[in-house]
C-alpha cells in the first residue's frame, strides 16, 4: 500500500471529523494545563493538519506536516519529562500527578466565548480559493490559537497556541500557493521554532523546579 | 569565482564556528569576531560592486547575484553599506560585551545573526525576507537566555511577533501574483497592501506591540540588547524601504507613512511616560531605547521628504547613543549586583565612567545639546514642524519622560554604598566609556563628520531595486 492508497483508506476521516477533532484539539491546548494531555492534543492536531493538507497538496508532502508536529511533540516531551519526571530536578512523586488549574474553567469560557464569536461571523469570512469547511478549520484554528497566545505566556501553552495559528495559517497558504520548496522551508522553520519553544521551556522550567526544591533561585546559571 | 552574498554569509558562518570553538576562552574569541566582522566590513566598504576583484588568490564579484530555486541573493550599493554599518557595530559589540561580562554566548551567535540580518537585506522576492527575520528571532532566544534559566518573556516575546507577521507576507505575496491577470482591478493591491502594512507592524513592533523590548531590556545583558535592536530595527527598516521601492503602489494602495507617523508619535509619547517611572535601569534602558526607536519610525514616516537622509543620520548616532548606556548599565548591573534604583546607591564612588556612560547616554537618546543625536534630532523636529507643529510637541512630551527617568537613575548612583563593598571599575572598561562617551560628544559638536556617510546612501537607499 502506498502513501496515496493510505491516505484514500482515511477519507472517511478528512472532512467534517477531522476538522471536529482538529477544532476540539487546538481548545484542549488552550484550556488544559497539564503537559501530557496538552502535547497529546498537538500531536492529533499535527495528525489532522496533515489529512486536512493532503487534500490541497501531494500526500507526500502533506506528511511531511505529521512527520514534522511529531518531531516537535518528542521535542517537548523531552523537555517537560526532563523538568517534571527525572529524579534530579527534585520534583515529588505527587508532583507528577496530571495537574488540574482552577483558572481552566475561565479558560474554557474564553474558548466558549471565542466560539460564539466564531459563530457569529463565519459566514462573513471569505477566503480565497478555500471551500467552506477548510475557511471554518482555518478560522477557528488561527482565533483559538491567538486567544491561547494572549492567554498563556507560560512557554509550552504559548508555544503550541502559536504553531496551531500558523497550522490554521498553512491551510489557507497551501491553497493558494503549492510549492515544494515553500512547503518544505516552512515545515523546517516550524522545526526551528519547535527547538526554541523547548529550550525556552527548560530554561523556564529549571528555575521553577529548583526553587521549589530549594535548589537555587530563578534567574542562577543553568 | 566567490560571488558577494556566498562571502558575506560563508564567512560569517565559517567564523561563527570558529568563535564557537575558542568560547572558553572569552578574549580569544571576542578579538576573533570583532576582527572577522571588522575585516568583512573593510573587504566590503573597500571591494567594487561592478567588476571582478582578485583578493588572496580567489576572485571575488560582490555584485553577483546567488540564484537557488527562484530565489536570488544580491548586493546592491545600499545594502553594501547596511553590512558595513552592521559589521562595523558588531565588532564594537563583540568588545564591549567581552569587556563588560555579557556572556559567552554573543560571539559566535552574534555573527551568526549579523549573516542572517545580511540575508534579510539581499533576498529576493522581498516576501520571504520575514521568514528569514524569523530565523533570526530564533537565534536571538538563545543570546537572550544567555544560558540562564528564569525568566522567558523576552525571549518569547521576541519570537512572537515576526512569527505571526510570515503568513501575512506569503499570502500578500500571492495578491500581488494575481494582480496582473486582471489589471483593471484594484483589489488585489489593496488587500496585498493591507496584509504588508499589518505585516510591517508586526515585525517593527511600536507601541502596542513593543513588549518585547522592555522584557529584553530587563532580562538579557544590555550590550547584546542594544545590538539587537540597532540590527534588528535597522533591517526591518531597511526591508521597509526596499518595499515600498521596489512596489510604488503600496503607498497608493495603503497611507503607510500615515500610519508610521502615528505610531512612531505614540511609541515615543508612550514610552517617555513610562521611561519617567521605571524602578529598574534596565527597564528604564528598554523605555527610553524605544523612545527613540518611535522618533526613528517618525523620520522614517517622512521619508517622501528630506525624512530619509535625516533618518539614515538618526540611525548611525542612536547606534553611539544606545551602546553607550549599555555599557554603562551592563558595568553597574554587573558590579552592584543588581540593576534597582534602590540597590545602586554610591555607584558613582566606585563607578565613575559607568555613572557617566549611563547619564550620557540617556541624554543622547533624549538628544540633547553636546550628543551624538542632538544635530540630526534637530534637524527632524524642523522638517517635522514644516508638516505640523504639534507632532513635534508630542515628541518633546515624550523626551521630557526620559529625561526625568534619566535624572532618576543618575541621582540613584550618588549617595554612600548601600550594600556590601563594589569592586572599582578595571581601567579598561573606564576608557571604552570614556571613548563612547567622547565620540558622542565630538559628534555632537560636530555632526559634519557624518556628512560624507549619510550622503553616500541617500541615493542607492532612495532607488534601490529588488
């Protein structure tokens, strides 16, 4: 079975569910605080950008999105596991537990709120040479990710929001302009921007940890 | 045969790694790059663009252009003396920031992004050059952190912005494509025009998206904050101009100096406010840095007058300005340990050049009399007050801040020692101050001497092409 065949097997998923579960996605990075179930909802988001993308681009080259939002996923997850699960950085046991934030309820009213806005003006939005379901997902994709930027500036969340603006962002580009070389100088440079994210995420992290391990104060050479 | 853009980025890349190699040893490595940027610098300002040159026994055609894919690389005569200023200014950091402990991290990460600055300068189509200011923002995270774990804002900050401004770009890029299958329609070119403008304001950063610049200031070693805005907003406002060159319908399409006209106002305005109540000098250094950087948009706004000469003078001195507060804040942060108002008390005993680079400083940004800005200040509020004199009042509203944030952190240094004794200030760093310091006032008595600079650039920087 080749990449085409593979990709004809998941048409059942590349319309109306993909861009549900993509939509679903991007909130849960907005709205979640803890950082497994964050980066698990940025890899189903990589997943669907991709099925979305192979319906406007060669599959071959719509994969190199999955391959690409993997790769950061592994990046971050380096990182986090680095901070919160290796014995040295002084984090508890109980430490690890899926963290619950209370301001999660209020975040997930600023995405309801966001919704209806969306609602309300979707049927206003008019862009070129994109159908009606991709003009939604790229909508949602880009208004829900900058509401996650102006919420977050914690580097994981803030980071995530911003690769799914420029996921909603990629949609529309594709298709309008399809080209190799711009495809594969964008997914790099998504690579680049995934690398910063989880230095700037280690650096943020390190101090948290070793302060509350009593460690070293924030802002000591790491 | 070497062409222009292969020489100017393989050999910044080529001593970018070398540097890497000698980090440990600091002075090796910041005599190193300072003297590869230097000597780039020379082989630029001295190498004709039109003809083949032989130097070393390779020949050398700097005007050649690089093509890969429908993308080219090309130096032109204003962009040659872009580089050359960059270059020039990187070697003058490069010793600075060895001399007053701005970290290991500057030299090789420093040329690496003075090549990509390079990059954003000679790429065409013009529409791909913000991905490259992205890289460059990527490169800038790590001289930010500066190895320190803590605080992320600025270097996020510094991110956020020329990321989000790519797509807008890309997609303006496609309008423009479209625009000649229909010539009779305008749409196109208004909405491409549209998405440059908001991409522009993304990627300068006025007020009120300038959040980045005060995190830095707060948060990275103030010599590596100042090479990144005098790099960093020189390009994009190079890359500004080269747009509006290059596309004369942008300025039909949108009322771009309009808009850089109220923004620069407000960015200054705002900024002297907030420079007046800092309680931090290197927050009080990110505010009255983008004080100016508003007057620099304003000049820029003005360029369709006698603004462009003004502003290429604007640039050259605030280059003085603000790596002389640098290196006075960098030596009081360092030696006082901490950079509070309330914590640097006495600095003046132990510190005196730093006290004086910093005071001197703050006073050429404002652009008062005996400083490096004061002539070419003068010179915009005149051609300011010739369009309305009240832009020019906003300006001085704005200055007054300064200059009340200015006598605030003076009067901090003076007084006995607060805390625990301060080492004196090395005679080194005592002189690299005092020469800032000088240099800005021989400037500033007289400001012909950069003349024959400015005049040099006016015409390829009014004509250049893509």
């Amino acid at each position: 079975m080749n990449l085409t065949d593979f990709f004809r097997q998941l048409s059942l998923l590349m319309g109306l569910p993909a861009v549900l579960l993509g939509a679903a996605a991007v909130a849960v990075i907005v709205i979640m605080r803890d950082w497994r179930i964050v980066l698990f909802a940025y890899a189903v988001l990589s997943i669907v950008l991709a099925l979305l993308l192979s319906q406007i681009i060669p599959p071959e080259w719509a994969l190199l999105q999955a391959i690409v939002g993997g790769l950061i996923a592994v990046m971050l997850y380096l990182s986090a596991r680095q901070l919160r699960w290796n014995p040295a950085s002084g984090v508890s046991w109980e430490g690890r537990w899926p963290q619950m934030a209370s301001l999660g309820s209020f975040r997930a009213l600023a995405v309801a709120l966001a919704a209806v806005t969306f609602l309300a003006l979707r049927e206003d939005l008019v862009l070129p040479q994109v159908d009606l379901l991709f003009s939604d997902a790229i909508f949602w994709l880009v208004l829900i990710g900058l509401l996650g930027l102006a919420l977050h500036e914690e580097p994981l969340h803030a980071g995530l929001s911003l690769l799914a603006v420029l996921g909603g962002s990629e949609l529309l580009l594709f298709s309008l302009i399809q080209n190799r070389t711009m495809i594969g100088v964008l997914e790099g440079g998504q690579l680049l921007l995934g690398l910063a994210i989880s230095y700037l995420m280690v650096s943020r992290g390190l101090a948290s940890s070793r302060t509350a391990s009593g460690l070293a104060r924030p802002g000591e050479d790491a | 045969m070497i062409a222009g853009p292969e020489l100017v980025i393989g050999f910044l890349l080529l001593a970018a790694g070398a540097v890497y190699l000698l980090r440990k040893m600091e002075g090796l490595a910041a005599l190193g790059a300072a003297s590869a940027a230097l000597l780039l610098a020379v082989l630029l300002w001295r190498l004709p663009l039109d003809t083949r040159v032989l130097v070393a026994g390779r020949t050398i055609w700097l005007g050649k252009a690089v093509v890969w894919e429908g993308v080219s690389l090309q130096i032109g005569a204003a962009t040659q003396a872009l580089l050359t200023f960059l270059l020039i200014t990187a070697a003058v950091v490069f010793i600075l920031a060895w001399l007053t402990y701005q970290g290991r991290t500057i030299y090789p990460f420093g040329l690496i992004l003075v090549a990509l600055w390079a990059a954003v300068a000679m790429v065409h189509p013009l529409t791909l050059a913000p991905g490259v200011i992205v890289l460059a923002a990527i490169v800038s995270v790590f001289l930010i952190q500066a190895g320190k774990a803590g605080e992320t804002r600025g270097a996020w900050r510094q991110l956020l912005f020329p990321t989000l401004a790519v797509p807008l770009f890309l997609i303006a890029a496609w309008y423009i494509d479209q625009a000649p299958l229909n010539p009779d329609d305008q749409t196109p070119f208004k909405i491409a025009g549209w998405l440059l403008i908001a991409g522009f304001v993304l990627l300068l950063q006025p007020v009120p998206l300038h959040v980045a610049i005060p995190a830095i200031a707060g948060q990275a070693p103030p010599v590596v904050a100042a090479f990144l805005w005098i790099g960093g907003q020189t390009t994009v406002l190079f890359l500004l101009q080269r747009f509006v060159v290059t596309y004369p319908w942008l300025t039909a399409a949108v009322d771009s100096a309009r808009w850089l006209l109220w923004l620069g106002v407000l960015t200054a305005l705002l900024a002297g406010a907030l420079a007046a109540t800092q309680s931090s000098l290197g927050r009080y250094f990110g505010y009255a840095g983008l004080f100016d950087y508003g007057v620099l948009l304003v000049a820029m706004a003005l360029r369709g007058t006698a603004g462009l000469p003004t502003a290429i003078w604007l640039v050259l001195t605030r280059a003085i300005a603000l790596l002389t507060m640098a290196a006075g804040t960098a030596l009081i942060r360092h030696h006082m340990e901490s950079d509070r108002l309330d914590r640097i008390g006495g600095a003046i005993s132990r510190l005196p050049m730093a006290v004086l680079a910093l005071i001197a400083g703050g006073f050429a940004l404002i652009g008062l009399p005996l400083t490096a800005q004061f002539a070419s200040r003068w010179a915009l509020f005149q051609l300011l007050a010739e369009t309305d004199s009240r832009w020019v009042l906003l300006l001085l509203i704005g200055a007054t801040g300064v200059v009340i944030g200015t006598v605030r952190a003076g009067r901090a240094c003076f007084g006995p020692l607060s805390g625990s004794p301060v080492e004196r200030e090395p005679w080194g760093l005592a002189l690299a101050a005092f020469i800032l310091v000088g240099l800005g006032v021989v400037i500033g008595l007289y400001p012909q001497l950069l003349t024959t600079p400015v005049a040099a650039v006016i015409l390829p920087l009014s004509t250049l092409g893509p």
